[in-house]
C-alpha cells in the first residue's frame, strides 16, 4: 500500500529559500567547468608515460548512441534509426583503444570496465566481441574485473545480455525513472513494467550478479504519490541497488529540454517532498542509503564500502573502484590521472576526425594542483560519508585549518539552521542537511563563481 510522505514543511521550505542556489555534483574535483584547451593530447601522454606500469586502471566506454532521445537527458547522445554511425564508431573506437595503447607504459591491470552512453546496448554481439577482444589485447583484465553496462530496456533483448553475459557482464543498470503514464509522455520515454521486469529476469537468468535501477525526481507531472508507486513496483525486483536522481534542467546546454513544458515542473518543495518520500521508503525496505543519491542492499558491495568508509564518487558516481587512474574512450568520455582529468571532444564528428587523423581526442582538461587534491578529498568524504575530519585531511596533504578558515568560517549559517555541526576538528553534516550537502561542499570550492548558472539546482 502507497504511504504518503508527510515533510517538515515550514522548516523545509525556509531552508529552500535560503540555500537552493546552484552547485555542482562533484564528480570530480576541480569540477568539469574548469577544464581548458590548455590540456592537450601531449599533455595527457605526458601523464599517461609518468603512470606506473604496476599501477590497477579503470576503464570508462562512452557509446553516443540511443533508439529514442528522452527529453530529460543531459547525457552526450543522439538518437539513431541505422546501425551504420555505430559500426563506425566501434571501428574508430578500437583505434582510439591502439592510439591509447601506444601511450601507456606498458600492459595494465584493469579491474574495472564500464560502457556508458547513451544507450550500451545498441551494439550488436560483434561489436561487442570487438570491443572487449581490443579490451584484453591492451590490458590485463582481472578474472574477478566488475564489467558494467548502461541499459535501455527499450532495445534489450536476450541475445545482447548472452553475449554481453560471455564477455563478463557483471553489474547491469536500467533506466527507469518513473512509471506514470503521464510523466513518461511528457518527457518522451514509454516504458512498461512487465517489459522491465523481463528485461531483470533474463539478466539475472544470465548470471549478472548486481542490477541497478535508476529512478528520478522532479521531472514534469511527477508528484510524490507516482514517484511512490513507482517504487512499490520497482521494489518487487529486488534490485540490488536503486540511483534516485534529480532532473537537472538545464535547457541552456541540453536543446531537446527545451520541448519539456517547465510550467509543469515541480516546485523545489516539491522535489524535495519525492526525493525524501522515496528515501524513507527505500530505507524502511532495508536498503541503505548511500551517499546524496544511491541506495544499496546491506549485503551489497556498496552498502559495505559505504559502512567501512571506503565510498568513492567519481563520473559514474558513486562507486567502490579505488583505482585512481581512470581511461575515457570514445566522444566526450572523461579520464583522470594522478597528473588531471581529461575530456575527449564531446561533438562526435569531431572526435572521428582526431582519432583518424591519429591524435588522442582531447578536447580539454585540467591539471591537478596540491591545494586541489586537498580540497577534493574533503568535498569527496562530505560527498561519501556526510562528514570529515578536517584536521585528518590536513595532515594528510601537509596543510592546516588556516588553509580552509573562509569554508569554516561560512559554515555559521549551516550551524545555525541545524543542517552542520562544527567541534573544531570534524565537519558532520546533520540528516537535516543532507539534502544541502552539495551546497556545504561549494564552500570549500575555490572555483566556484556565486550562483554558477552552468550548475544545476541544489535540490
């Protein structure tokens, strides 16, 4: 039976008013707003050159290609109706896989590989069997590697999981979002849950071991009741995680948002009232909550990463990989080294005419400094575990509290209004505040311009 979330109105909706500017959702740090053309392709094989050989790298696939553009996305997309632009596509993704390969130091250890997209699926068995043989060609891919793919389950069928299944495919995330008939028109994504239910059922048949659903907030017509309803249908599959992500409109740097009707949106206490309802919800059915954004079963490798304190977040969000080299394949795809983080040039046809031309497709990036990698381990504790202890942090990366008196100093205001605490050495953020954590990490963010329009809302 769907139980109506009851918020703390009042109070929520002053803490609305007061603290739902933009920030970014730290994926990164510095976030990608930073990057610059000043990084390079010989910038990124300087990097690349300077890695230990023995050092585990994780592998990021980018596949910019759907059956249907949902007019929610923010992702690098398009919507395709011939498999020509993706058999090219995988032909030049292979070469930018040899142009990687001849950078590198040497053979390296991958422990984990994730296609993202864009909808993974829409390659076809070959394709796949070209992709992962590249793969194992260039790296040494553990036998215990988690191999993870992106799913549409418009276009799943049993074949692709078999093979996908052969290839290694351990962890599976289906899009879902909301299941109301009217929220699924007015973003353009049609979905049926038998056909979702099917699609989990064929791949735990298959032995893929971990299923992800994602779900989401404040998307046109949604309400609190539906994003309820959703989730009592969701939860009959037992998934073992569940992502419960907030629409980010942004249509200023996503065109097709433009066909969503913005009167039809819901209000930030509003948002807030989903996002809490199917929180408690989740909670109450013994998942654990991870991080800003992603629920977990206890017994599930992330619940027991987050318990133990050893949570990460990076592009993919939150994760328990503790490489921290990351290679981007394919348009748009981001890596990161110990030297920075790169961007391939997101436009496709200009990423085609760099991997042909024999160059490694950097569009921008941005190196890394100390007084970075200090500022992002705080804001990745925060991120991970709502709370840090700063003057740990500071003596990991040689610094000391002075370093970060403005951040502490406008935590007052956060103080006042129970969403932080402050003892002098250990930052926590309250339950109250969780929903502002992005908020409370901008203030340590020595980039951020006030109110960055580039960022989405906070709630």
């Amino acid at each position: 039976m769907t139980v109506l979330y009851n918020p703390h109105a009042p109070a929520d909706a002053h803490l609305i008013a007061k603290y739902d500017g933009r920030a970014p959702r730290y994926t990164s740090y510095p976030t990608a707003v930073q990057f610059t053309p000043k990084v390079t392709d010989a910038t990124y094989r300087a990097w690349l050159a300077d890695l230990p050989v023995t050092t585990p790298v994780s592998v990021y696939l980018h596949i910019p290609f759907c059956a249907r553009l949902c007019w929610y996305c923010g992702c690098n997309t398009r919507a395709v109706s011939r498999h020509e632009p993706v058999r090219d596509y995988v032909a030049l993704l292979m070469t930018e896989l040899s142009l990687l390969e001849q950078a590198l130091p040497g053979k390296m250890t991958v422990g984990d590989i994730h296609l993202g997209g864009g909808t993974p699926n829409m390659l076809n068995a070959e394709e796949l069997a070209t992709i992962f043989g590249g793969l194992r060609h260039v790296f040494r891919v553990t036998p215990d590697a988690e191999i993870a793919a992106e799913l549409d389950p418009a276009v799943l069928s049993r074949d692709w999981i078999k093979a996908a299944a052969y290839h290694g495919l351990s962890r599976a995330s289906l899009g879902v979002q909301n299941l109301a008939p009217e929220v699924q028109s007015a973003v353009n994504r049609q979905e049926r849950f038998e056909d979702i239910a099917e699609c989990v059922n064929d791949l735990r048949q298959a032995g893929v071991g971990s299923i992800n659903l994602d779900l989401m907030y404040g998307l046109p017509l949604q309400t609190t009741r539906n994003t309820l309803a959703t989730l009592d249908a969701v939860l009959t599959l037992k998934p073992e995680r569940l992502a419960l992500f907030g629409y980010a409109h942004v249509p200023w740097m996503k065109a097709h948002q433009q066909l969503i009707d913005e009167a039809a949106l819901p209000g930030p206490a509003e948002r807030l009232e989903q996002s809490q309802a199917a929180a408690e919800r989740l909670k109450a059915e013994g998942y654990i909550q991870i991080g800003l954004d992603h629920f977990a079963l206890p017994e599930d490798s992330l619940a027991k990463a987050a318990v133990s304190g050893n949570l990460h977040r990076n592009f993919q969000g939150y994760t328990t990989d503790l490489a921290g080299t990351l290679l981007g394949l394919g348009a748009s795809a981001i890596g990161t080294t110990p030297g920075g983080f790169v961007q391939n040039i997101t436009q496709e046809l200009g990423w085609r005419h760099a991997v042909a031309d024999g160059k490694l497709p950097i569009a921008r990036g941005v190196a890394v400094t100390d007084d970075d990698r200090f500022r992002a381990d705080i804001i990745e504790r925060l991120m991970c575990d709502f709370a840090v202890d700063l003057a740990a942090a500071c003596e990991r990366h040689g610094r000391t509290l002075a370093d970060v008196d403005d951040a502490i100093a406008r935590l007052h205001g956060f103080q006042q209004d129970g969403l932080a605490t402050w003892d002098g050495q250990r930052l926590t953020v309250t339950p109250r505040g969780r929903m502002l954590v992005r908020s409370i990490c901008a203030l340590f963010d020595a980039y951020l311009a006030p109110d960055a329009q580039r960022h989405a809302k906070a709630i």
